[in-house]
C-alpha cells in the first residue's frame, strides 16, 4: 500500500491498482483517534512521574510543534532559497523525536551526498555528537577530535569581534546625529528648513539604532553558539552508523551565505575517515 502525493491510498486487489481517495469525514476520525491516543500517552508518562518520562513528555510536545510547523510550512517551501550544499559541510538539522537509541533533537550533520542539486528537497546526513569522557567509541561512530570544534571557534569568535568594530562605529555614528540634533533645536533660525533637516537626521538615527539592535541580536545568537560549543571541547563523533536522508526544510542553518555554518567543512583527511567507515558499515566485498 502506497501513499502518494495526491493523498489518496493506492493498492493492488490481484493485479488491479485501486485508488481510494480520502473523505474528510475519514480525516476528522483519524485525526481524533490520533489525538486521543497521544492524550493517552502523555497522560501515562505524566501519572508516572518519573523525571525521564517528564522529560520525553517535553520533548515529544516541542517536536510535535516543530513538526507541524514544518507540515504548515512544506507547501510554500522552495528548497533553491536555500544555499547549495555540498559534501563535507556541516549543517545543524532538526531530527525531531525518534526511538531507542537513534539520535533525536537538534545535531550538528555531515553533508555525505556525493552531489546535491540546490532543487533537491532533500539531503542525506550523518549526524554529529559531542564526545563524551571517558565512553568508549561506538565501532559504528568515527571519532574526528576537535577539528570541528576548532573551526567554529575560530570562527565564530572572528565574528564577535568583527560585530563589536562595526557596533562601535555605529554606535559612534548613533551619538553625533543626536548631538547634531541637539545643536539644531538650538539654533533653529528657520523653522521650514529646520524641521525638514531634522526628519532627515532623525530618520538616519532611526536608521543606525536599528542597526545596533540587529548587531546586538546576532552577537547574543553567536555567543550561545560558542557556549553550545563547550559540549564539543573534547572531540566530536560522527555516528556513521546512522546516516539518514532528511528534508532540507529541517536545517536549521546554514540557510544563506552569511550564517556562521556558511562554507564550514570537514578536512579531506577527516572525510576519508568517514568514508572508510561508511565502507566497513555499508559496502559488501564478494
């Protein structure tokens, strides 16, 4: 039985295909049935108690939100909008809730696919977690040190350092308009002429005070992103054993040129690795 993208089922009675398509009658019961069986679920993990229940009770809700965003989001999703992905880059990906020991939640991810066309709705990952101390590496996992770790660093704090410069100049250029400003309340000998040159003076402040709101935004976002990447000090693993093929409308970033994931990849070297492993894992020797 096969779902297709007309949303109707299709399946075979012999060798006639038979399509039957959905009612909304149909839809409303399963979506109630649905509904009152994760009711049923949450309710039994909450009367538990238990803390690891509590918490996958968190994080199946935040996934089932993100997930339906993701569904409302699919029809208007144009995959070109984001930027080209090649092979060896790191992307972060939302692999939502899943079972046992697959790797769920928000990970940073290898770029395995050989080609990707920027039309491609999809992409195929491994995905990356934080080496834990004293663990031994799974032998389906390629331990890959803190080169990864390294080069965010690197860069994200070149990017701190870059926004502090240009706030500092805008935030220069915020505190003479207000003192041109100042000074034209003074002396304004013609009013006309006042009150257009001010407009202009306050809208170029309006201007620079937005600025500095955005730079503000973005080095918060990279200072969690440097704090983020304290997990990955002692080395990083890529879980080769569980590569898997996702939609891109689950990266998280990068998504254009400027994201600080933009252009970050793995070295040749480390990628032979991976690759190494990819063939002990997946390819068969007659």
């Amino acid at each position: 039985m096969v779902l297709n993208e007309r949303y109707y089922y299709e399946f075979k009675v012999g060798d006639i295909q038979v399509a039957k398509e959905y009612s909304k009658e149909e839809a409303i019961l399963k979506k109630k049935q649905a509904i009152k069986k994760i009711n049923q679920m949450f309710e039994a993990l909450i009367s538990d108690g238990k803390n690891q229940n509590l918490k996958k009770v968190y994080l199946i809700s935040k996934w089932l939100h993100s997930y339906a965003g993701y569904i409302l989001f699919e029809p208007k999703f144009v995959p070109q909008r984001n930027m080209a992905y090649k092979r060896g880059n790191i992307i972060q990906v939302n692999f939502g809730f899943r079972l046992g020991s697959e790797l769920g939640g928000v990970h940073y991810a290898v770029v395995i696919d050989k080609e990707n066309n920027r039309s491609s709705d999809s992409i195929t990952v491994v995905p990356m977690s934080s080496l834990k101390e004293n663990k031994k590496v799974h032998k389906r996992d390629c331990n890959i040190g803190n080169e990864f770790y390294h080069m965010m660093q690197a860069r994200v704090n070149g990017l701190i350092a870059q926004i502090d410069r240009e706030y500092g100049e805008v935030h220069e250029r915020v505190n003479t308009l207000k003192e041109l400003l100042d000074a034209m309340q003074i002396q304004q000998d013609d009013p006309e002429q006042f009150n257009d040159a001010g407009d202009k003076l306050k809208l170029l402040l309006k201007s620079a005070i937005e600025k500095n709101q955005e730079l503000s935004e973005h080095r918060e976002l990279l200072i969690k992103t440097r704090e983020e990447l304290g997990y990955m000090k002692e080395g990083s693993i890529v879980k080769v054993g569980q590569i898997v093929t996702v939609s891109k409308i689950r990266i998280i970033k990068p998504k254009k040129t400027g994201d600080v994931l933009a252009g970050m990849s793995l070295s040749e070297n480390t990628m032979k690795k991976i690759n190494q492993k990819l063939r002990e894992i997946y390819v068969f020797e007659e």
